[in-house]
C-alpha cells in the first residue's frame, strides 16, 4: 500500500485530525504560505496590524498615502480604522476559495474591535455589525469583558460570526459559549438563519502561562522548571470537554504561542489553533511525531503544584473561578488589554508620521 504524503507536519494534522489552525496574522507573504500548508483562516489584532506594516510598508504606503489624499476631513484614527478594515479585506479575498470549499463554516479573516471599547457594549456591537459587513467571510474578534460578554450575545443575535478574545480561563470561555447560544437562540426563535455561523472562543493559553511566570518573579516563588508552561494547556483541556457536555457551537480556539507543547498537546481536539508564521515554520522543520494528544490529560502533580501554588491558577482553572464582573480586572486581561490599547496608539501613531512628517527630519 503506498504511503499517503504530506506536505508538512501542519498539513498532515488537518489532514488526519480534527484539528484546523489559521495563520495568527494578516500578512499576505505568511498568510498565502499558511493557506498552502492547510490553514483555513487568519487573524489579526493591533499589535499584529502594526507589525505587518512594519513589515509590508512597501505594499501599502502608496495606499495609505492615497486614502489621507483622498479624504481631506479625516483624522489620523479614521485614517488607521480605514487601513485595518483594507488589510483585512485583503486577507479576506485570499481565504475566499477556502470560504466556498468549505461551505462557509471556514475561510474567515478575524478583524479586532477597538481595544478602547471594552467597557462600551453597544460601541462594540455596532463596530462588529460594520465590519461583518465588510466582507462575507470576516470574523469579527471581541473581548471576553463584562462588557465584551453582553456584546457577544448581540453580535451573534444580529448574525456577527464572532471571535471571542483576551480570553484565558474556563470561566471565559464557558461564559463566551453560554452568551453565544443565547444569541444563536435568539435568531433561531425568530426564524433567522444560523446554518453558516461558526463562532469561536480564543484560549490565549500562552498569556496565562507568561502570568503566571510574573507571578513567581513579582512575589518570589520558586517553581520547577516548565510548570507554569503548562497552565494555559491545562485550562484548554479542561474547558473542552465542558464545551462537549453542554452541546455549545462555539469552537475552542488556542493562541499565543510560547513552545512546541501549545502545538503538540492540542492535536487531535476539534478546536482550531491560531499560529504564527514563526512557528509555524518552526513546527514544519521539526521531527515532532503528528499523532492525537489532546486527550492525554496535563501530568497530575503538575496541576496540583499549580493549583497549590498560584490562586490565579485556581480561578483560571475552575469553571466558577471568576465571575463575569471579575474578567475585566484578571491579571492576563489587563495585561493582554493594555498590550493591545498600547499598540493602538502606536499604530496611530506610525499613521500620523505619514500625515504630518517630522520637518526636522530630511
């Protein structure tokens, strides 16, 4: 019997698993090397925004250039909101054939609302309803706030296929799938279509492993080596199965890379993880098997060293170890939040340097 053949380890996990990733940019140079090895979708958020444009400044400045000549008015964030929106587009159109192949259930392009807006429900609900507007295989991301929460039911009910982000923990994520059947209900009672809807809910599993490691610096805990790494897969394993009891169509989503484990260990889960272009060279040049791990539980003393050691292991790790007012002052929340407003204002601010440049400099 001939052997079957695959391109990479990555195409060979879609191939044989029910494991899907997307490229955790919109990049076009690392979007269309995704796509080639299996990736059925993209991602972006502020930070990644700004260093595609860093990046790919060839490719856009003569457009950016054009959209401040063109619209006289504009302030520098309606130049930046206007550039985002493009950017995506673009990933867009080149997921498109993977859109139709996959009957509208993949293919999408995740586009962030304003970092700024997540105390504001109705900002972001009105944001998200704009930018699914954009194009017919845009996700739209929202923070797994209080206010995020409320947000994501609306934007489901109004037919917004939603990624739920600056999410860390069972309890984020078992919030984000209750308000998302709420909206999905909410259609279905009134006869709206809900046949091409596949919301997800992101897992930065990453960002609550580099909390945790904060922790043990910030209040001098001594840890063995590697276990807090394994936090955020701990928490993803645990959630999953939640998902399952409860019939919930949201699909778990991992992210925020650190070490080949947020790969490997997540094989074989029906989820979908968001890679980067980085590792995802890096996992395609390794020797790492491509076999189902994801039902391997996370190593019992490690979990138990963890949730011994850290509260904030304990509340992430517990499905009531939060509460939805408590999600807005989580450490990884404010982190991740502040990261993303931050690097909103640097994004502007590269915008404003092409509208107003530094006279002083030739």
């Amino acid at each position: 019997m001939e052997t079957l053949k695959y391109k990479c380890p990555l195409h060979q996990m879609v191939s044989t698993t029910p494991t899907d990733f997307w490229n955790d940019s919109c990049s076009v140079e690392e979007l269309t090397y995704a796509i080639g090895n299996g990736a059925v979708g993209a991602t972006t958020n502020p930070t990644i925004v700004l260093g595609v444009l860093k990046k790919e400044m060839p490719l856009w400045r003569e457009r950016i250039n054009t959209i401040i000549r063109e619209n006289a008015d504009w302030d520098e964030e309606q130049v930046t909101w206007k550039l985002i929106e493009e950017m995506a587009i673009r990933g867009a159109e080149l997921l498109y054939p993977v859109f139709e192949r996959e009957k509208r259930l993949k293919g999408r392009i995740s586009i962030q609302t304003n970092p700024q807006f997540y105390r504001n429900a109705e900002a972001i609900v009105r944001q998200a309803a704009h930018f699914a507007s954009l194009a017919p295989n845009m996700q739209v991301k929202i923070p797994v706030t209080r206010a995020g929460i409320q947000a994501i039911e609306e934007a489901t009910y109004q037919g917004v296929n939603i990624n739920a982000t600056v999410s860390f923990t069972v309890p984020q994520a078992l919030a984000v799938g209750a308000a998302v059947e709420r909206g999905l209900k909410r259609r279905e009672a009134e006869g709206k279509s809900v046949a091409d809807m596949s919301p997800v809910c992101t897992l930065m599993i990453g960002r609550l492993d580099d909390w945790l490691h904060v922790l043990e610096k910030r209040d001098n805990i001594a840890m063995a080596p590697g276990y807090s790494d394994w936090a955020g897969l701990a928490c993803m394993k645990r959630a999953y199965p939640i998902y399952q009891a409860r019939g919930y169509r949201t699909r778990l989503l991992s992210a925020a890379y650190r070490h080949h484990l947020h790969w490997s260990e997540l094989i074989g889960g029906d989820i979908v993880q968001t890679i980067p272009y980085e590792w995802q060279k890096q996992f395609n040049g390794s020797s790492i098997e491509v076999k189902e791990r994801f039902q391997d539980p996370v190593p019992q003393l490690i979990v138990d060293t963890l949730y011994a050691t850290f509260a904030d292991f304990r509340r992430a790790y517990e499905p009531d170890g939060l509460t939805i007012d408590e999600f807005d002052s989580f450490g990884p929340t404010v982190r991740t939040l502040r990261n993303f407003i931050g690097s909103y204002h640097d994004l502007v601010s590269l915008i404003r340097d092409l509208m107003l440049p530094n006279p002083d400099v030739k």
